[in-house]
C-alpha cells in the first residue's frame, strides 16, 4: 500500500525521499536508515503503479527503487517516470549476475545508480550497509538529471553504441604506445561506454577503474567490449594487456600496473587492501601507473561522487603524464573531476563527448 507523509522529515537541507519495494519489512527498514541518518522519507510505495503516483504527489529529490515487484516492476517504472515525472533514482538491485543484467538495463531506461543489496536478498544485511545507502542517496538525490538525459538520449551516443564507432576505419597513429587510465562513479557506466564507443582504435592500451560490486564488474566489461572496438575484459591477477585492449578494475580488489615493458603492462590484484573507502580505488591504479610506465600516459576523471582519483591524478601529473577531467555541464555527479581539479593535476577539461578525441589527439 502506498503512503505520503512528512512525519519523517529529515534535518534541513537533507534529501526528500520514496521507498519502492514491494517488502513491507524493506521498505520499513529502508526507511528507519534513511531517516535515522537525517534524510527525510515523504512516502513509500509497493509497486511501480503506487510508485508514480506518489513521486508525482510528493515530488522527492530521489526514488529507492527495487528491481523486481508484482505488477508494475522497477524497470517499467523507471522508464514511465522518467517521462512523466523525472527524478532521480537509485535502484536497489540483488548482488548477483542477474542482478547485475536488469541494473545495467534500468541505467539504460534512466537511473542515474544503483545499491546491491548484500548477499541479494531481503535481509538485515542492508543494515551493516546503513552507510553506503545513506551516501548513495545522498549522491543520486544531487544528479544533474539533465546531463543523464543528454547522455543516454543522444541520437549520437547511440548510434555508437550499436556501431562501435572506435571501428578500424576511425583507426589513428599515435607516435608512441599510449596508456589510458580512466576513473569513474555515479553516473560513470554510461560515460565511459560512450568515452570507449568513441576511442579509435590506436596503439593504446586502457584500464578503467569504475566504482562496482565484484559481481557486476565482468557484465560491466561486457557491455563496454561489445560497444567498442576494444578487446574489453574484467582484470584478473596476473593479466596483460596490450595495443587495442582494455581491462576493468574487479570490484572488490584494487588493481595496480605492476609491469610494463614492450608495450604491454600486467596487473595484479589486491584485496588485502582496506585503506580506502571504495573499492575499486582509482588512486590505487593511477599511482601504480604512474610509476610502472615510462611511454606516454594519459588520466582521465570522469563523473563520480567523492574524491577518488584525485590523488592518482596528482601522481600521474607529477610523473609527465596528460591529464583530462570531465566537465561539470556534462556530469551527473561533478565530485570527482572537481577535486581532481582542485589539486592543480588536471591539465584540461573537457565536454564528455570531447575526451576520446582528446585521449588520441594529444591535446591539453
């Protein structure tokens, strides 16, 4: 059943928002995190069809939004708010591989993030998470919904897409064998689908550290390998890379460069590693990078929330590395470029549709 009500409300300044699911007990509890952190819960709905009228009677800052449910589930629901009423949401999706599948389609139809639950069910697992949740929608709840609408609407975007526009006909010489280290967060999936659907094929190698559970890093790799003309696959201890490869960090782990030479670099895995607040850590890689490779390399920031990356990038700078950040009119969430940024590393910035040319044309 649905319901509307302020009687949570939250301290000033916090984000209003609706519970979707179609647990009473996960919508209970979703709602006594969120509201015990300070974030006003003004309604709650067990349905896609409850959930649209009560965001259309509320008008939340950001919708929590199960996957499945009776009736209308989250995936319809996205797409029919998303035209009727848009506001962010974040998807509360199961930890596994299928979850991971109907995530990626919901940020296709217009979330802007997603929370795995733990272990995939519903359970008081999401509790030992009340930080990650609250901070997730904290970050949602400040998308710039726009951009995410340009970004997965653009004609351009998804003719790419389907075509694989780094095909070998777009292919381009670069003096020197290049590598790519990209970071990325809220927002990041679809912004680094469409930064790799553009990057001519090259003597380039590129490794992309984007924050994801372990269990959707792989399907993440996937998409980015069919949508570009990279050979694109999930990091493993031990890979290598070279010319017209690409690997994504593993979720769970961080992944350094530990060798290059040749032209190709090997990576291992480290899960010991409990220094940082997110893993995978771009700081981590980026460093790494920035003292195994001796031939060009090339940073790049992309949306995201936190500040993530901005050291990596300063120790990339520091190292003669070129370095580009996304800018703010086009990201979902402008948090990590603007650090990155702030620390004087970012030699320029650039509209998301700009950097694979930037990456390859050598420009700053």
């Amino acid at each position: 059943m649905s319901r509307t009500t302020d009687r949570r409300g939250g301290r000033d300044g916090s984000p209003r928002v609706v519970v979707v699911d179609d647990s009473p007990f996960m919508r209970g509890l979703i709602s006594d995190l969120l509201s015990d952190a300070g974030v006003a819960v003004v309604g709650e709905a067990g349905d896609g069809e409850e959930a649209l009228s009560v965001v259309a009677e509320t008008r939340p800052d950001v919708v929590t939004m199960d996957v499945e449910m009776p009736g209308m589930g989250g995936l319809e629901a996205v797409e029919r708010l998303m035209e009727e009423t848009p506001t962010p949401v974040l998807m509360l999706s199961a930890h596994t591989d299928e979850g991971a599948e109907v995530t990626f389609e919901a940020l296709d139809r217009g979330a802007v993030d997603f929370f795995a639950k733990p272990g995939g069910e519903v359970s008081t697992g999401v509790s030992r998470e009340s930080d990650r949740l609250v901070e997730a929608v904290r970050s949602v709840a400040g998308a710039d919904l726009d951009a995410a609408t340009r970004e997965r609407d653009d004609p351009s975007s998804a003719a790419s897409r389907s075509a694989g526009s780094g095909s070998d006909a777009d292919a381009v010489d670069v003096d020197e064998p290049l590598t790519v280290v990209i970071a990325a967060s809220t927002g990041g999936p679809n912004a680094v689908e469409r930064v790799l659907a553009a990057l001519p094929m090259a003597d380039c190698r590129v490794v992309i550290v984007q924050h994801m559970p372990e269990a959707f890093t792989s399907r993440f790799a996937d998409r980015l390998d069919a949508a570009s003309a990279y050979d694109v696959r999930e990091a493993s201890d031990g890979a290598r890379i070279g010319a017209g490869e690409a690997l994504v960090a593993r979720g769970g782990s961080h992944t350094l460069i530990d060798s290059y030479r040749s032209g190709r670099l090997r990576v291992t895995l480290d899960e010991d590693d409990d220094s940082h607040t997110v893993t995978p850590a771009a700081d981590v890689t980026m460093r790494s990078a920035a003292e195994a490779i001796d031939d060009p390399l090339v940073g790049v920031v992309l949306t995201g929330m936190g500040s993530d990356a901005a050291e990596g990038i300063r120790a990339m700078a520091d190292a003669g590395a070129r370095t580009l950040a996304q800018s703010e009119g086009t990201c979902v969430i402008y948090g990590m470029p603007k650090r990155a940024v702030e620390t004087g590393g970012v030699d320029a910035v650039y509209d998301l549709d700009d950097v694979a040319g930037a990456i390859v044309g050598g420009e700053a």
